[in-house]
C-alpha cells in the first residue's frame, strides 16, 4: 500500500451543543478542575507538614547540639 492511496478523512464540524448539553459539559469541566484543585491543595498540606516536621527536627537536633556543647564546656572549665 502507498501513501499516496492512504487518504485521510476530513473531521466533520461538530454541531453546536444545545442548552442543556452545554450546561452538562461546563458541570463536567468545572468538575474536573475542581478535582484538579483539590489535588493542589492536598499536595500543599502534605508539603507544608513535611517541611514543619523537618523543621522541627533540625530545631531539636541544634537544641541537642548546644546542649552537649555547653555540659562540654562547663565540665571542663569546672575542672580547671
């Protein structure tokens, strides 16, 4: 088979939605989005708690640091 026998149908222009064929394909759109929004805004939150538990666990790995460094300290300046 040539290409030059494959022959490609032209599309045929959809008619016009009717009224209440619009009003279901824009419930159907705005459906869609609002999933897509949803999605968003979870993936958000999940960002934002990740971010604040790792904050907090650098927080209590400093706070831990200057701990020892500090009883290091004092420990060996007491003894001198």
């Amino acid at each position: 088979m040539r290409i030059a026998e494959i022959t490609l149908k032209p599309k045929k222009p959809k008619p016009p939605l009717t009224l209440p064929q619009a009003r279901i394909a824009g419930l159907k759109q705005s459906i869609d989005r609002d999933r897509q929004r949803l999605s968003q805004e979870r993936e958000t939150q999940r960002r934002q708690r990740r971010e604040e538990q790792q904050r907090k666990i650098r927080s209590n790995y400093v706070a831990a640091e200057g701990r020892h460094v500090s009883a290091a300290a004092s420990h060996t300046a007491g003894s001198a």
